[in-house]
C-alpha cells in the first residue's frame, strides 16, 4: 500500500496540474484504492480533483443503511447521478440465479453499515441496459453487445448487496449465457473476470458526462 500512495503523491506533485482525475480498479486493484482514496484523498485538499473513481469487484464498501457516505468514505459519496462528480461507482457482478454460495464481493460488512453497490449503467439505482465489451472468437476482435444484458443492484443472502446480471431472451441468449458461466470461477464468485467489461460502454458513456460536468465546474 505504501507504494501506491507514494506513486499518488508523486503522480500529484509531478504531473497532475490541477487536472481532474478518474481513479479505475478491480478487484485487488480496487481494494488498494479503496485504501488509497480514504486514506489520501477524502476530506483532504486533493478530493477537489477527483471525478469519480470505478470500484469494481469490491469485497464491501461500508455505507450506512438507505445512506450514500459516511462508512468507508467519510466525504466522498457514491453516484447518484451520471452528471455527478466527485463520487465513486461500487459493485461486484453475479449472474441471475446464481446460487452458488455466499457472495464474495458486496458481502456484508458489519458494524452497523452495509455494502454499497452503484452501477455505471444506472446511476443512483434502477435497472440498467449493459454495453458488454468481450473478445470475439473471429475478427473483429471485439465485440459490443447492446440489448442482450441488463443489470441492477440488489440485495443478496446474507445481507449482501450485489450487482444482478440478467441475460435478455433473443438471438444470442444461450451464447451470452454460456460467456458469463464460463466466467464463475468458484462459488461465491459470481461473474467477476467480467466486472468491467460488462460495463464498459457505460462507463465511457458515464466519463463523458462526468468530464463536461467537471470541465464547467474547474
């Protein structure tokens, strides 16, 4: 973890200039800047900077119960909004149905505070149309799926709180199912090699709306 805020305070000191930044992990990647954002970011000078941060295949973000900061976060609040800056996107991903055993990410986190779980494909709660990015078996490389998959945030066993993907019935659907079990690599796991690339379209879509936000505030 030291290396990590070394780095941010040399990145800050060398290189920032006063430029909005977009902090993006996942899982490992997304519990040292989870560390990194409440230890050298909230409620500190540099939170000014941030525009959001994507938190994906996080094991639990602490928010108090219907609230959206004030856990892990002290200042720094999760989305509500896709216009909203200064905030940060959470959540671990699970097929429909997925019963396999106690979820590893979005768990429950005890201590009078609940797991947060906020969508780039539905900022603030809600159903959400997924824009899939996954390499292709044939050129071209990669493929968009639009219209095949949606995903909302909701309450799992054992007081978790997780982000449900839904396949769409169509053309692709025994395909599209196929690409998500392949990617449940233990039980409790849900689809999490896949937590940014179900989401990635949205995310981009998220970013240009957050930048201009940012641009017109800065």
């Amino acid at each position: 973890m030291l290396d990590v805020q070394g780095a941010w305070a040399y990145y800050l000191q060398n290189y920032n200039q006063g430029r909005g930044v977009v902090l993006i992990g996942h899982s490992q990647g997304t519990i040292l800047l989870q560390q990194l954002i409440a230890s050298s970011i909230d409620g500190t000078a540099t939170q000014g900077l941030l525009v959001s941060a994507f938190l994906a295949g996080d094991p639990s973000l602490g928010v108090p119960p219907g609230g959206v900061v004030g856990g892990t976060f002290a200042h720094i609040p999760t989305c509500s909004t896709a216009a909203q800056t200064g905030c940060v996107y959470v959540w671990g991903s699970y097929l429909a149905g997925d019963t396999s055993g106690p979820p590893l990410f979005g768990g429950a986190t005890g201590g009078g505070l609940v797991s947060a779980c906020d969508n780039p494909a539905a900022p603030g709660g809600g159903i959400g149309m997924l824009k899939f990015y996954y390499a292709g078996a044939n050129p071209p490389a990669w493929v968009e799926a639009l219209g095949q998959f949606t995903g909302t945030c909701q309450a799992g066993a054992g007081g978790a709180n997780i982000f449900v993907v839904t396949v769409l019935p169509g053309q692709f659907s025994a395909q599209n199912t196929s690409i998500l079990t392949k990617a449940e690599v233990a039980p409790g796991w849900g689809v999490h090699p896949l937590d940014l690339s179900l989401v990635q379209g949205n995310i981009l879509d998220v970013l240009d709306t957050e930048i201009a936000t940012w641009q017109a505030q800065n």
